[in-house]
C-alpha cells in the first residue's frame, strides 16, 4: 500500500536509506521498498510516496525512524482545497468509517513547509473539512485517531527550499510518527561523559538504525571513545562491546562517576558487555575467533583534530610487530607507546575485523572521507570481497570535504582465498584512491579545532588522541 512519507528536511541522502534498513529490520527486504514523488515535487522534497505491505510495517518504521517526522494513509490531495475535497469524497468509505465512528476520538492538525500559516488559517482549514463525516469527540491531548492537514507552498526556490511549482495540500490519518523527545533526551550537551569527538545523538541513532541494532544482536565499535555509537544502539535493545586504543578513554575517564560506563547508567540502559583497551591494527581476538558480532558501527580516526594511532614506539618501529608484554609492577598505570595510523591502514584493517567477526548477514556501518572537487568522477569507495555496498549517505563538512556513511551487508564466510582477495583489492584502492586522503590537506581543509560547533553534525569526525580532556 502507498503512504505519504514526510521527512524532517534535513540529512537529505540519510532519509531513503534509514527507511529501507528499517523495513528490512521489520520483515520487508530493502529491494522491494518503491518511492515516487508527489506531481510538481523536487527529488529534495520531504514528501514522498512509500510503497510498504502493511499498516503494520509503517507504523513500526516511522516510530522508530530519526529522520521520518510521520508516515500517513493519505485520504486525499489537490492543488486547491476543492481538488482535496473532491479526492476525500472519493476514498472508499469503507476506509473512513472505522475512524470516523462515534466511539473514537481524534484530533486534527494542520501542519505546512516553506510557509507559516496563523492560528486563524489553522482553524479555517480545519473548519473547512465539515464534510469529513467525524462522530466521534475531539480529543487534543490523547486522540484514537491523529489526522493531518499538511499544505506546501508555491514558493519556487527563491528561499534555499527544494522547489514547488504548485501548492499541494494533503490529507491523511497519522500512522506513525517519529518519538520527538528522543534526541532531546539523548542531545551531548547533556551527556556525563563526553569527549572532545563524541558523536552526536542523531547521528548516532542513524547508524545504529543502519546497523538493525535491536533486541539479541550483538554490536562493536573498535574506535568506541565515550561511546555514543553504543549507547544509541543499546538504546534499541542490543547488546555492546567497545574498544579504543586509549586505556585512559576506556578505564580512567574523570573517575569512578563519570566515564563510559556513567553514560549508559545515566539512561539507564544495560552497560557494554566488555570495554577493551585494543589496538584495531593488532586485534585481541584468539586464533580461530569468527562470527561473533551482528553489526560493526565505528567512526574510524581519519586525521581531523586528531588523527589515528595504532601500537608503536621504539620496540614495533624496531621490528617487534607482535603485543609485547608488560612488567607486573608497571601494569596499574602503564601506557603503551603508540604511533601514527593512516586511513588506508585503518579501513584495511577494520575490513579484516568485520569480514572475520561478523555474521553472515551482519552489517558493517562506518564513516569514510570523500572530496568533493570533481562531482562528475564515480564514488571511489574501499571494497572487500565479502561485502556489498547497501547505501551511502554524504553528509557535507565544507565546499570541497564531505563524510559518507557506508553501509555494507556480509554475504559470504571468511576464507584465505577471501583474505588473499582482499588483500589485493586493499593494494590496488591504496595506489589509486586514497592519494589525496595521505598528503596532509585533509587536516587544515575540513576544519580546524575552532571550527568544531559548525559542522553539520556537531562533531568531528576522528577518534582523538589523549589530550588531558578525559581524567
């Protein structure tokens, strides 16, 4: 059945792709969602027409989505309030009456984009649907039934909005609606424990709805920080294992009520089933260890106010590339030695982590750097033989910078051959992509520190180094 899909305008590439995961996490697979837009609508619009099975299906996408502001069974349209009334006319009763009878309550809102509209055009619009056979009572506070009068403007693009050739007015009953006190609920400013790269709450909550984080999967974050990527997903029910490299980040943060563990009891969700401190360049995982995580959610270190480190210092530099051991009586407040981690290295790696610890099915959700000079090339991103590319989302940092989400689907086990695969795909996307990502212009282009509330998201996009900042 089609439903009218409207969208919070913004995140624009983030919107089909949180739905679809979603309908896949409810039963639905992803390849049959269908999407058309209203007649005169920009593809930026945030009306959209969806194609789900059921009410059912609907209702479940649009109270857990963070970007679906509600999906509706559309009673009718028009370009005029004329046009609206003949399409309602027309609905089958059949599928009014059950809303409309004497024993429900409802409540009706008019609502509008590119346009505000007083309290006395709110009321005539409403006024204007005497035709609508309601015999129920009107209840503002707790409704059976929410109905919506939604009205765009023909306002062109004058405005910085997604252009409307034509006005167009909906009608609907509300299906499901997203929970608007969650990201107020969750927003950093109000977070125990939080560091200088703490992901944001939104943000957070889209990958975890990318991952299909709910109640029995199991989630990992190899570059786990604070751990606001884990909170967002154990919020939905799964359970949460983080590392960082970091041991100050991960054990010490301000004290024994204020660090990682702080943050989930403030919400009161079940706290990580382990916090490592783990180098994702040396893995701690036994010999032999596959399969174990339902999703992998990171936002590996790619150089911005800080960039990646990995095991180091003299004793690695010198050749010994194996974890080396530490003194008993070192071993209270010892911090190992460390060293710089390119990207290149870094998504190799987090590649070979998922390809190895993730189900088959299993999602791998991460963020990757993208220059945006030339929009003409193809997109350019890491592969591995092991996993398809499901959705990638940009989410732009500045006029020539960019971070997309990659999300990625494990089809096939872990193998040698896979592994040897991968290893040349690795040689291959290092010699030809990632030229620019290592001369050391990423750094000052995107921004610098002074720059950190003005991204899009409010937050940065690497895993930080110990800056003091913790403890």
């Amino acid at each position: 059945m089609w439903y009218l899909c409207v969208f919070y305008h913004r995140l624009l590439d983030y919107r089909k792709p949180e739905v679809e995961s979603l309908a896949q996490l409810f039963g639905v697979s992803g390849d049959h969602i269908e999407w058309r837009l209203p007649e005169s609508h920009h593809h930026d619009s945030p009306f959209h027409f969806v194609n789900l099975p059921s009410e059912d299906v609907a209702a479940k996408v649009a109270n857990r989505s963070i970007l679906v502001k509600g999906i509706y069974e559309l009673w009718g349209e028009g370009n005029s309030y004329g046009e609206l009334e003949d399409a309602i006319r027309s609905y089958p009763d059949e599928r009014k009456l059950p809303y409309v009878n004497s024993e429900s309550t409802f409540k009706i809102t008019v609502d509008s984009f590119g346009k505000v509209m007083s309290f006395q055009e709110q009321n005539e619009r409403i006024k204007s649907l005497a035709y609508i056979p309601f015999k129920g009572r009107v209840n503002l506070k707790t409704p059976d039934h929410k109905f919506y009068i939604i009205e765009t403007d023909d306002y062109g693009s004058s405005n910085g909005l997604p252009p409307v050739v034509q006005r167009r007015i909906f009608f609907g009953r509300e299906v499901g609606g997203a929970d608007r006190r969650l990201l107020p609920t969750y927003q950093l400013k109000s977070r125990t424990y939080l560091g200088p790269t703490a992901m944001d709450a939104e943000m957070a909550f889209l990958m975890a709805n990318q991952a299909l984080a709910a109640k029995g999967k199991f989630v990992y974050d190899p570059f786990v920080g604070t751990g606001s990527i884990l909170v967002a997903a154990a919020h939905f029910g799964a359970m949460t294992m983080g590392a960082d490299i970091d041991i100050r980040v991960v054990r010490d943060g301000r004290g024994p009520d204020c660090n990682v563990w702080s943050n989930f009891k403030q919400y009161g969700l079940p706290a990580p089933l382990a916090l490592l401190r783990a180098d994702n360049n040396l893995p701690p995982w036994r010999s032999g260890m596959k399969e174990v995580f339902d999703a992998i959610i990171c936002d590996p270190p790619y150089g911005v106010r800080a960039g990646g480190r990995k095991s180091g210092g003299r004793k690695l530099l010198k050749g010994v590339v194996e974890p080396y051991t530490v003194p008993d009586d070192k071993r209270t407040d010892h911090i190992p030695s460390t060293a710089a981690y390119s990207l290149v290295e870094c998504i190799h790696d987090l590649f070979d982590l998922a390809a190895r610890m993730l189900v088959l099915g299993g999602r791998l959700v991460f963020f990757y750097p993208e220059l945006r000079q030339d929009d003409s090339k193809e997109d350019h991103y890491p592969e591995h033989p092991c996993f398809r590319l499901i959705a990638s989302s940009e989410q732009i940092l500045s006029s020539r910078y960019s971070r997309v989400l990659l999300t990625m689907v494990k089809l096939c086990p872990y193998t040698d051959d896979i592994a040897e695969a991968a290893r040349i795909k690795h040689l291959d996307f290092k010699e030809n992509h990632l030229k620019w990502l290592e001369d050391g212009n990423l750094h000052s282009s995107v921004l610098s520190p002074a720059d950190t509330q003005s991204i899009a998201s409010g937050d940065s996009n690497s895993k930080p180094k110990y800056r003091g900042k913790y403890v």
